[in-house]
C-alpha cells in the first residue's frame, strides 16, 4: 500500500483519435469506453471532478468498497492506454492495472480494490476484449490496494490468481499479516481462492509471451515482480523491449515499526537483496503499480502526443527505481540508530 496522493487524469481524449491508443484498438476504445462512459459513470471526470464512479449494479461481497478515502485519492479516470506491443494499462491515474494480449488470452497484473472492479473490466472492454478472455492474474503484493480485486476479477473471469508462496498465504485469507511493516494500516479485502504459488524466476508461459517471476520482497515479504519481453512491428523494423511491472519498493512503514529490530531484521535483509536485484535486471520499461512511484504520469502526458520516440523507453528506470528506495531505507535505518 501506497499513501501518496494522486490526482485524476480526464477521459475525454479516450473519445478521439488519440494518439496514445494504437490503430487496432482505437475504435474499440472510443466505440466501448465512450458508450460506457455514461454507463459506469466516468462521466464524471469529463466535468472536472476527480472523484470516480466506481458504481455496482448490486450489493457484491467481493466488490463492496472498502478505503474510500484512500481509493479516491488513487481511483482518478484514466482511459485504457497501449503502453508498447500488446502491453496496456486498464487501470487508474495513481494505480496500475497491467494488461497483455498474448495468442491464447489475456494476462492482467494486479486487481485494484474492490469497487474498481467493474471499472477495470470497462476498461478491458473499451479495447476489444472480454473479461473471460483473461486467463491468468499475477500479484505484485498481497496489500488491499492492489489485490482486493482479484477475487472478482478471478470469479468473473476464470483465471487463475498467481503470487510467490508467501503472496498466496496473505491472498487466501484476505490479509491481515500481522508482522507487515505497514499493519496497523491495512484494510482486510475478499479472500482469494483460485490461487497458484510462483517461484523465484519461474518462466509462466501463456501463448506466445513469457513472464518471468522476480521475488522481490521488502514493501510486503510476499512481493513479486514480472517481466516479460514485448514486440512490436515485423521483419528488420521489429522493434522488442523488456518490460518490468515492479512491485513496491517503498520502504513505508507505521511510526512504531523498526526495520533494524531483531525480529524484522530478515525482511530488512530481504528488503536490501531486493533493490540489488532491481538495479541488475533487464528493464527497457519500468512499469510501476502507484505511477508516481516512477516516472509513469510524466510518461503518459508525453505519450498522448507522440509515441516516437515511446517515452516509456527508459533502460535506466529500475536502477533509479531501485536506488531511490534504497536510499530511504537508508535513512530510516539511520534515524532508527540515531533514536538508540
């Protein structure tokens, strides 16, 4: 879980020629999302207001809103976007949902909150697909904000949620880790059921795209980044990058937690492995689950007008990526020190 404030993007463009959605794609997403803007409510965000419609059509337990103050700093309209290749967001201006088209189904990372739901299948929609074409889900963290949809997202698609064994242990129960640096913040959300344990640079292979599965543990001890290689054009004009959907890396923690105390000092540990291993991997796009965990609002600004060169195409993202939450570790642990 994040707790920085977001603002909202507009949706309006969505219902243009943008240049920011591919040719394939973009009369599927002005014919859906336009239609369905009135629909879910969006509309909204058309008059200026950051506050989402997050509306269900009946009383849902798996998508009863849960954080509502912490979700509309994060829930801000943001119209699906093609980031490169078959890769897309579907998710929101301070919170990502990541989509892949592959030859035998959809791939989503992450699954919001709750009430978001209906909104991330909208956005699905707007592109030309259904929520049953997604086939598998993969975790970054088992925290409210981006797993207290997946039990929705898992029911009304059929996929299968997949985390590291220690993501699928919090998942089950719907959280409530009473060691997590963040606990006494956490929001308990539906628990999942069509799980399925990733190891460490397990290769999860649907169709035609690989994913990668990187522990990443520190924000969440079950943490779990994915990369994945992403191509578009053919022939001698092929152009294929690697993507990384990382997980968080920010150190956030209640006032009374410790990361030097003896009993954290194995995830504090972890937590350091983790910005090393960031710093080293391939990553031509950095794609985090909060936008301003990086560059992301920044990058899609730009990406609205013009897609060459991709602004999104920046090999050094995970290294600083990595090295600025390493440095606020550092600093808590040497104001920790300092307090002795």
């Amino acid at each position: 879980m994040e707790v920085s404030r977001n603002h909202a993007l507009p949706l309006q463009h969505a219902c243009h020629n943008s240049p920011h959605i591919g040719a394939r794609e973009g009369q599927a997403v002005r014919n859906g999302l336009c239609a369905g803007i009135s629909r879910i409510g969006i509309g909204i965000a058309v008059m200026g207001m950051s506050v989402p419609a997050l509306t269900q059509s009946h009383d849902d337990p798996l998508t009863r809103p849960i954080a509502p103050q912490s979700a509309q700093r994060w829930l801000g309209p943001q119209a699906p976007v093609r980031i490169h290749g078959q890769t897309y967001l579907v998710g929101f201006a301070g919170l990502n949902v990541a989509l892949i088209r592959t030859s035998a189904g959809l791939i989503l990372m992450d699954g919001a909150v709750p009430q978001a739901v209906s909104d991330v299948k909208a956005h699905i929609r707007a592109l030309g697909f259904s929520i049953r074409d997604v086939k598998l889900i993969l975790s970054t963290e088992p925290h409210f904000d981006h797993a207290g949809g997946l039990a929705a997202l898992a029911r009304d698609s059929g996929a299968t949620v997949i985390a590291s064994a220690e993501g699928v242990a919090e998942l089950r129960p719907g959280g409530g880790n009473p060691a997590d640096p963040q606990a006494a913040w956490l929001e308990r959300f539906p628990p999942v059921t069509r799980l399925r344990v990733a190891r460490d640079g397990e290769a999860i292979q649907l169709g035609d795209t690989v994913v990668t599965a990187h522990a990443t543990p520190g924000h969440t001890v079950g943490s779990m980044s994915w990369s994945w290689r992403s191509c578009e054009g053919k022939g001698k004009r092929q152009d294929c990058k690697t993507i990384v959907f990382a997980a968080s890396l920010n150190p956030a923690a209640v006032d009374s937690y410790r990361f030097s105390a003896p009993a954290n000092r194995s995830l504090t540990s972890a937590f350091q492995a983790s910005f090393a291993k960031v710093r080293m991997m391939p990553c031509d796009i950095l794609l985090t689950t909060h936008p301003d965990q990086g560059d992301g609002r920044a990058q899609l600004t730009r990406l609205k007008k013009q897609r060459h060169p991709n602004p999104f195409i920046d090999t050094s993202a995970c290294r600083r990526y990595a090295d600025r939450n390493a440095a606020r570790l550092d600093a808590k642990l040497a104001a920790e020190a300092a307090q002795r």
